[in-house]
C-alpha cells in the first residue's frame, strides 16, 4: 500500500512539473509569434531603409510619347544627317532616333540624353538589339544641365515651353548648327523649314552666326 501511494505522489509530481513545462514553452511561442508579427521583416526594413532607396530623380517635364518611325526618318532627312555629324536626341526616351542615326545615316557619334533610369534602360536594351552597342549612348541627365557643345545636330521632341526655355542654349551653340524638333516650334524663333508628315509638323533652325535682336535678351552673355 506504501509503494502504491508513493508511486501516485510521484506520478503527480511529474505529471505537474509536465504541464508546468509545456505551458512555459507555449508562453514563450506565442511571445515569439507576437513578436514576429509586431516587427517588420528584414526585407520591408531595408525597403522603408533610405539607405536601400536609389537617389530620387527630379519628375520629367514631359510623359514619353514615341515618335513614329516615318517622323523620325524624315527629321534627320530635313536636317541632312550625315557621317561626319555629331547628334544629341534631348528627351530620347527609348532611343529611336540616336539608333537611326547611328544605323541608317552612319553619325560618328550619337547621343541620347533622358532624366528618366527607365528610358535609358529601354534605349540601351534597343541599342544590344540593333548591335549598335558602344556605337550609341545614352546619359541620364537633365537636359536643361547637360554639355552637348559637341553637336552638329540637335533633335527633339518636347514641349513649346520646354523648347522656348532650351532656346537659349540652342543659339549658344556654333552657327550652323541644326535643330530639328517634332511637332513645336521654339516661339519667337521663326523655324527655316516647316514640313507636315502623316499630319504631325517637323520644324528645322540652323544656328545663325548673329543672333536677332527679338532673340538676344533670352541669350545669356558668353
């Protein structure tokens, strides 16, 4: 009879500490739990981490519109595109034009100048396509900042106040040069050629070697 109750006081015991055990291990689960689930996970830390972010890049001025092949051909035919010309597209989203440059009208440099990384991914993926890869590039700057004092040919395909803004620059560049733009004109700078193709315009200016007098108090001094 004694070693019956000792064995039931015993088993007691163990069956007590047992669930004392469990019910430990249960706490310290769900605190586990509750702390997973109040903590965001390394993943969304380094997102909301400024350090993990790309540098912010100021908005574009303009949505990407493409121009159609047939403009883009006749634009650099009025501005007579040749092998000895140096070609910069300003805002030249997936790279068409600076491409056809390149491909078509042989440039021996041509240049495509995007504030937009996406753009500028699209034009150099097009470029690999066309085998024109270290023929063609393509910078991510801001238009308004950027050194294209190289060129003999500029494109575009911008706004009227964006052209208007950029005029300065223009007229600062080497007499002679050619500008050709897609669909707006540059304001009071009356265009030499103005051509209609499938219904959109195509304007074209040559640097002159004296700026008119309308023009030269948007001209910064040299």
């Amino acid at each position: 009879m004694k070693l019956q109750a000792t064995l039931k006081v015993l088993f007691a015991t163990v069956s007590l500490s047992s669930l004392m055990l469990a019910g430990c291990t249960s706490n310290q689960q769900v605190s586990s739990q509750q702390q997973d689930e109040a903590s965001p996970s390394t993943v969304e830390v380094q997102q909301k981490s400024p350090g993990a972010s790309q540098t912010a890049q100021r908005t574009p001025d303009v949505v990407y519109v493409p121009t159609p092949p047939e403009v883009v051909d006749r634009m650099l035919t009025i501005a007579k595109v040749g092998k000895n010309d140096v070609l910069y597209d300003l805002g030249s989203g997936d790279g068409r034009i600076p491409i056809a440059a390149v491909q078509k009208y042989k440039v021996k440099k041509a240049v495509g100048i995007d504030i937009d990384p996406q753009r500028i991914k699209e034009a150099n993926e097009n470029a690999q396509k066309a085998g024109l890869t270290g023929k063609v590039q393509f910078l991510q700057q801001d238009l308004f900042t950027s050194d294209f004092s190289d060129a003999t040919v500029i494109s575009l395909y911008l706004l009227p106040e964006l052209n208007v803004k950029l005029r300065p620059k223009l007229l600062k560049l080497p007499p002679g040069t050619r500008i050709v733009s897609h669909a707006f004109d540059m304001g009071d700078w009356k265009a030499d050629k103005v051509e209609q193709v499938d219904g959109r315009t195509v304007y074209f200016w040559t640097v002159p070697k004296e700026i008119p007098k309308n023009l030269q108090n948007s001209t910064p001094s040299s």
